[in-house]
C-alpha cells in the first residue's frame, strides 16, 4: 500500500520534470523564434534601404587664426564673412580653434561703407520725424512688440525701458556670488539674449561697428592686444606655435597677407600640418609657401568650399606615397644591420689551399708531377696483369 507521503513526493518530482521540460521547450523555441525574426529583418531592411557606409571624412582638426589688422572683413558684415570662413574651414576637417587677433583701433574704426550707410539711415530717420516720410508698416519692438510710427521714437523707448533693464541684470550678475549667481544667469539667460538680438539692429555701437560683438557671437574667441606696431602678429604667432607644440591641431588657416607669418607656416610644414592662406593678395609670398590659398571673394561666393574637396583628396594621395616612400636612415639601418651581429661562414674559397695540398700529396704519391699526363702504354701496362 503506497503512503499518502511517497504520493506527494511522486507529484511534485513530476511536476518539477514537466516544468523543467516546458522551460527548455520555450528557450529552444524562443531562440529559434529570434534568430528566424532577425534573418527576415536583414534580409527585409537590406531590399528596401541602402547599406550605411563607413565614415570617410576628414577628422583633422582645424584652427583658424585671423590677422583682424591685416586683413578686416571690410565692407562685408563680420558676421556673414565669420561664417562663411568656418564654413569654408569645415571642410578640410573639424574646426576646434577659432582665433581673432586685433589692436584697440581695429575695433573702434569704422568702415567708409558702414558710415555712408549710418548717414543714410540718419537722414532717413529725419525726414521720417518730420512726416516728410511715412511709412506703410510701423516700426515693432523686437523686445516688448511695441509699435511706433517712427524709428526715432522707438530708439527712445529702447533705451529708456529694455537698456536700463539690461543694465539692471548685468550689475545684478556681476554682484551676485556662487549659487546665487548661477540661478540668476538661468533666470535672465533668455531675457538677455533676446535683447542682444534686437539692440543689433535698433541700437548704432557706440564704438566702431560691432566687430568684436559680431565675430563672437559666430564663435570665435576674440582678443585685443595693445596698440603698438605689429603687436597683433607676434600674438597670433605666439599662439600658433603654442598650438603647434601641443598638437591641437592638423591644419591651419590664417587669414591674413602679412609675409612676417611665412617662418610660421613653414614651419608648420617642417611638421607635417596643413597649411592654408586666405588673402587678396594675387602672388604673395604666403600662398606660395601654403598648400592652397583662397581670397575673399572665392570664400564669400563659395568656390572655396567646392575646391576643398579636391585639395583633401590630394592630402590623401601624398600622404599614402609618404607612407610608401623609402628614406634612409644610418642609426635605424646600423641596428638592423650590425657588423658585430653578423656570422661569417667559412666558404669553400677559404680552404682551397688544403684542397690543393692534398691534390700534390696524391700526385707525389704516384712519382709523378700532377701536369705530367699518363701515356697509354703505362696506362695499359698497369691494367694487363703480370704472369
């Protein structure tokens, strides 16, 4: 008779020997089920979408140095030339560094251009106060969304409310410390942007025309350096070869004409960097030390960054002949190959003078001298046997 105990002990053996076998069951079927998923998703994604292909662009990374002396964006506004050059740079690889060097009067002058156009634009806002001019839309605050018949008056509502406020948050910031500070730069972040937008068209810069404002808000880092002559070069240079020695960066692109750069760029070449000059100058003495060289004109109208790709792919060509090209080098060839390590065998040339000394033993043995032939009768009265 089986007790109640060993049928409880039967059923849960079994039990456990089915759960075990629909475990494996599922893991089977679901392996299987993602294996045959996956083939048909390959196979399904591979008609109806191209392959990716492999990155195949350039990664160097670039800096760009501007001589603002030298070479100043006149009469283009900085901000459009700013980025049409980085444009042009991106294409020779990524662009890291963005450098502009200037003296105080570079910054504070004015273009004859941008000053013919503030005499119009006066004269404009005097007609138009005094009703000789109207207008069919109003002018809009950009800040508030005010509307106003005359720019005049929105000059003053400008500067009396949005200027005034903006002073208010910049002393805030300034005196603010730690945490405090930091949440005030979130709260007015917004605030001050949207003001620097609108005062670039309401408000005239006091001083020069927005240069300096306008080639940092395209990124690059700006630096003024004392007014002295040729202060502006030797800092630029000074960077230069600071990035060099560091290897920040694979290619340079200075912008200037000025020739007192060319120990520079050839010496960047002695490093194997690339090396590209923008200037206005035809046949300068930088562009023909530089790898390529572009003036004003092909970076503004964008033949620039058309001719870039086929100067990286010269880039390409001369570093795999580089790569293949054979140099000799005395240290590198005398550690492979060194006299001390070298086995000298002995040939069969070096023992030629016992072969010859064993050859007149045998011939002295015979009585004879080793030129003197053997007659046929000797040589038949040697093979015809004595009775």
């Amino acid at each position: 008779m089986v007790s109640f105990g060993s049928c409880s002990i039967y059923r849960r053996t079994e039990n456990r020997f089915l759960m075990c076998s629909i475990l494996k069951f599922h893991s089977i079927y679901g392996s299987f089920k993602f294996f045959h998923s996956k083939l048909n998703r390959g196979s399904s994604a591979s008609d109806k979408t191209p392959k990716l292909e492999p990155n195949r662009n350039n990664h160097n990374r670039v800096g760009i140095f501007w001589d603002l002396d030298n070479k100043p964006p006149n009469p283009i506004p900085p901000y459009e030339v700013a980025n049409k050059l980085r444009i042009v740079a991106s294409s020779f690889g990524v662009v890291r560094h963005m450098v502009a060097y200037a003296n105080s009067h570079t910054f504070s002058s004015v273009p004859h251009a941008v000053r013919q156009r503030r005499k119009e634009k006066e004269l404009y806002n005097r007609l138009e106060s005094k009703g000789v001019i109207k207008r069919n839309e109003p002018h809009v605050c950009r800040v508030c969304g005010r509307k106003f018949y005359t720019n005049e008056k929105l000059v003053n509502h400008f500067k009396q409310l949005h200027e005034s406020e903006q002073t208010k948050r910049v002393n805030q910031i300034a005196s603010a410390r730690g945490s405090r500070r930091v949440k005030l730069v979130a709260k007015y972040s917004m605030k001050m942007e949207k003001y620097k937008k609108a005062a670039r068209d309401i408000l005239t810069p006091r001083v020069g025309y927005g240069l300096a404002d306008e080639l940092k808000r395209a990124g690059f880092w700006v630096q003024t350096v004392l007014d002295k002559p040729e202060a502006a070069d030797h800092a630029l240079e000074s960077h230069m070869v600071d990035m060099m020695d560091h290897r920040r960066v694979e290619c340079i692109v200075l912008v200037s004409d000025d020739y007192d750069f060319a120990n520079v760029i050839r010496e960047a070449k002695l490093r194997c960097l690339k090396t590209v000059v923008v200037g206005d100058t035809s046949d300068g003495v930088l562009k023909r030390i530089a790898d390529t060289s572009f003036s004003w004109e092909e970076i503004l109208m964008g033949k620039a960054k058309k001719e870039a790709v086929s100067v990286v792919e010269n880039w390409k060509d001369r570093d795999i002949l580089k790569r293949l090209e054979w140099t000799y080098n005395p240290e590198v060839d005398k550690k492979k190959y060194d006299p001390a390590d070298v086995v000298i065998e002995e040939s069969e040339d070096e023992n030629i003078e016992d072969i010859c000394d064993n050859v007149d033993d045998d011939y002295k043995d015979g009585g004879g001298a080793w030129w003197e032939l053997d007659s046929d009768e000797n040589v038949t009265n040697e093979q015809t046997p004595k009775v």
